[in-house]
C-alpha cells in the first residue's frame, strides 16, 4: 500500500516547506496541490475563459498540460503548456485566482483524479487544504498545519520578496486574510482539519522543528 501523508492548513502555515523537506527526507513523492489550481487560474486567463468553473474550464482541468520537473540542482519547475511558468506561478495575482476557480464542485472533482495518481510507492507526501478530509480521506497520517495571522503573512512577504514581488506587508495581510476566509467558507470542500488531524501551530517553530515533529509521528505509526 501506498503511505500517504496528507498536510492541510492556510496560506504561510508552512505546507510547502515542511511538506516538500519531508518527502525529501523520506524518499516520497510529493503533491503541491496549490499549484494545480494556480495552474488552472492561469489556463484560465490564458485562454480568456472565466474563473467561474463553467464547462470549458471543468475541461482544461482534466486535460490541461501540466508537468513537474526536479531539476539537478534540486530546483523545482513548473511547466505550462510546456513552457516554465515558475515565478508566475507564485505571485499573489495567481494565488488568488486559484482561490476563486477552487470554489467550484465541478473543478475540484475534475482535479480529484489528477490529484489521486500522484499516490505511488513508495509513498506520498501531499499538501493543500483538502487532502486529508476529501482526496486523500484513509490518510494514515494527517497533519494540519496552523500559525498567526501575523506570521503567516510575514512569511508570504519573504517567499513574494524572493520571488521578486514587493507587496506591503499590510495589504498582504488582507490579502492572507480573505483568501482564507473564502478558502474556510466555501461549500465545496472547504478548509478544515480532519477530525483525525495532528494539528500543530507552527508560529514558533522552524521549518526543521516542524518535519521532525512530523517525522517522529510518522515513525510512530509505522511509516519509516
Ligand atoms: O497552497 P496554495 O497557496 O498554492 O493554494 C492556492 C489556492 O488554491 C488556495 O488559496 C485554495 O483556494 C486553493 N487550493 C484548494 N485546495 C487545495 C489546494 C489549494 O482549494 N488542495
């Protein structure tokens, strides 16, 4: 059987970072479910279909072109349509794009599927704000991830600084705010910790405190 690690949580707990150095130490594969629904906010203005989840956008997101790549450096690459679309990916433009094609049934059952087939051996590590309650629900680990309001947006200010955006911290605390809130209300799936979810707050811990504390879980229960 395929172990899954399902890590859910908003924006600046540290899904991304714990998750991916997680799937590293492991030796698993590892979902950014965020990017298949930023992938598809930019498909969408792409083609200049709206962000609604009508019938066309259902369609690209079972058939849009998608691919992941690790570089030999370690880096990693998101390509679209075959051409890398990395930094984009990562803009708050983008980011909130993906919250408002995520609100739809429609799209997110067509991204089930996609999601689903990342599960290989020797396992999985996949993170987002659904994998434990909705795509990944026999999880034998769930983990959601919290932090401050506060901490979350300073830490979206690095990662947006490095990724050449300047945003004042204020208005990305906005920002933060209400992309998690329509994230939290939404009817289709929306974000809530598993009833079966380890939940830590991670506003004071370091990325590396945090995948230990995973990792002794994961020992644990059997899965390393
Ligand atoms: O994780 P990331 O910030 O990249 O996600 C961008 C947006 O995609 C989230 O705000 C959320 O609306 C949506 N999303 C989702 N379900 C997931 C992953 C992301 O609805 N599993």
């Amino acid at each position: 059987m395929v172990k899954i690690i399902a890590i859910d949580g908003p924006s600046g707990a540290g899904k991304g970072a714990v998750g991916s150095m997680l799937a590293k130490n492991l030796g698993f594969h590892y979902l950014d479910s965020g990017a298949l629904y930023r992938l598809l906010g930019l498909v969408a203005v792409r083609h200049k279909i709206d962000t609604g989840g009508n019938h066309n956008l259902t369609r690209l997101a079972e058939n849009m072109d998608i691919g992941f790549e690790v570089r030999a450096d370690g880096d990693n690459r998101v390509l679209l349509e075959g051409e890398d679309v990395t930094r984009e990916l990562r803009t708050e433009k983008t980011a909130a794009l993906a919250s408002q094609v995520a609100t739809s049934s429609q799209i997110r059952e067509a991204l089930l599927l996609r999601q689903r087939r990342f599960a290989k051996a020797p396992g999985l590590v996949a993170d987002g704000r659904d994998m434990g309650t909705v795509v990944f629900p026999d999880a034998p680990l769930k983990v959601y991830l919290t932090a401050s309001i506060e901490e979350r947006a300073r830490r979206r200010h690095k990662q947006l600084l490095e990724n050449g955006e300047s945003v004042s911290l204020r208005a990305l605390e906005e920002q933060v705010r209400s992309r998690d809130e329509r994230d939290m209300s939404r009817e289709a799936s929306p974000l809530v910790a598993a009833a079966d979810a380890v939940e830590l707050d991670t506003s004071e811990l370091s990325v590396h405190e945090v995948v230990d504390t995973v990792q002794n879980i994961a020992i644990l229960r059997g899965l390393m």
